[in-house]
C-alpha cells in the first residue's frame, strides 16, 4: 500500500484524476471528491444516513461488525454491532450537531454478551449543567464536563467532521467507564485502499500519543463523506482490524473508484 502525499494545486493529468473527472460528468456532481488541504473548509460536512457492514478480527478471531446512523430530526443516532460465535456487543449513541458544526454527544450506552457473561455500561451527558452521569456494571457516578468530550461512537463522528474540515491534526477527550482520556490525532496523507469490493481513495489519520503499546490508524473515504473504510488498532498484545465490506450512503451504494468510473 503506498501512502501518498496531500495533493498539490496543479494541473497534471493523472489516472486518479481522469477516474474521478469521468464520475463528475456522470453523475453531475454527485460523487466529487472533497479536496483536502491544510485551512480549513467555511462549510462543515453535514452528516447523511448510512448503513456499512464491515469484517473484523480481534487477534485472529473473525467478527461481523454493522454500522447504522439515523436521523430523526435534528437528533442523531448510531447503532454499531459487533457479532461472533463467542458473543454479541451493541453501542449505541445519540448526538446532535452544533451551529459550529460539532458533534454534541446526548447518550450512550454498550451491552455485551457474550459466554463469559454479561456487562453494560451507560453515559448520559448533561451539557446545561455539564456534568456526565454514568454507570457500569453496578457502580455510578458523576463527572464534570468539558468542551470537546465525547463517548467512543460519537468521537468517530467528530473525527470524521474534522479530517472533512481540512485539519492537519486535532486532540479529544473520550469518556469510558467514569474515566477520561484525551487522544491526539494527525492527519499522515491520502492512499489508496484495497478491499474486498475494490479500491477506495482515502484520507490516512493516526492516533498519536507517548503509548507506543496503543495505536490506532484509521482510513476515511474522501469520496464518500469520509465514512471509515478501515481502522487497525493496537492495544498491548491485541490487534483489531475492521475493513468495509458493502455500505449505502444516504441511500446510495458506496461503490469504489473503478465501479464509479465504470457506470
């Protein structure tokens, strides 16, 4: 896989180019290419409904993984399932989206099952009073809240809303189980990414931090409002791997590059 570089302000004819010049003609617009640059973009992305089923592994073991976001007037929601022989894990989050265009997280809460038993975990975030009122398993509490807090699912929205935005790099607070963590994000280039529906322009972020022992590297769709088309994560000795396999986007296929230039 080879990383490239953001592009320049130029006139050459690439192969890239011409594929992505051919999809404008079609479909009159439909499917053009967002720009990255290092200023930002005067428009937020504005958030579609989308439905993405996705293959996982957890150190070699296959999971089924589904990603479903509504909406439902100015409230969003976003279910992710996760599925196996060994158990099942649902999150779910609710959100809505600031004049600024930020995420502003509501909810959350994650259920799992699986053989070894059972466990949850729940987040409702009081932005007026700002406080976040949590429980996991039969412990509760409450936390004081900052800007730019989110849970796990709602910071993945925000993630996308920022590489949207042309940000070359960008920090963040998760709060899991009554406790926060701040992740810092950097933009590396674009690439293009080879599934099992075909290739896919993406845009390149890793999570950085002084933990060498806990990455994370995510690809976005450029064409498809940067959608995660896979991310790898590495924790001590566990590595996941989640990769698309088949979506819609606002009620259309998300087709890679060559299906695009085809039609």
């Amino acid at each position: 896989m080879k990383l490239l570089n953001p592009p320049s302000f130029n006139l050459r004819r690439t192969n890239s180019s011409r594929l992505a010049l051919t999809a404008i003609l079609v479909f009159g617009f439909m499917f053009a290419i967002p720009a990255y640059t290092e200023q930002q973009s005067s428009k937020p992305l504005e958030l579609k409904p989308y439905s993405l089923s996705y293959s996982a592994t957890l150190g070699g073991i296959k999971i089924a993984a589904t990603h479903q976001l509504k909406i439902e007037g100015e409230q969003y929601s976003l279910v992710a399932k996760a599925k196996n022989f060994l158990g099942e894990i649902t999150e779910l989050a609710n959100f809505k989206v600031s004049e600024a265009g930020d995420i502003v997280p509501l909810e959350y809460s994650r259920r799992q099952k699986t053989l070894m038993g059972k466990q949850s975990e729940s987040q409702q975030f009081d932005w007026d009073n700002k406080t976040l009122a949590y429980s996991v398993k039969d412990t509760s509490g409450k936390i004081n809240l900052l800007p730019s807090q989110f849970d796990r699912l709602s910071l993945n929205q925000q993630l996308r809303i920022d590489a949207a935005s042309g940000k070359s790099e960008f920090a963040h607070t998760v709060i899991r189980k009554g406790q926060s963590k701040q992740y810092q994000y950097k933009v590396l280039g674009r690439e293009i990414i080879n599934t099992s529906n075909g290739s896919f322009n993406s845009l390149l972020v890793e999570r950085v931090g002084h933990n060498a022992n806990r990455k994370a590297k995510i690809w976005l769709a450029t064409d498809w409002d940067f959608i995660i088309l896979k991310m790898q994560t590495f924790e001590k000795d566990s590595k996941k791997i989640l990769v698309l396999d088949q979506g819609q986007l606002n009620g259309n296929a998300i087709l890679p590059i060559k299906k695009m230039a085809e039609i």
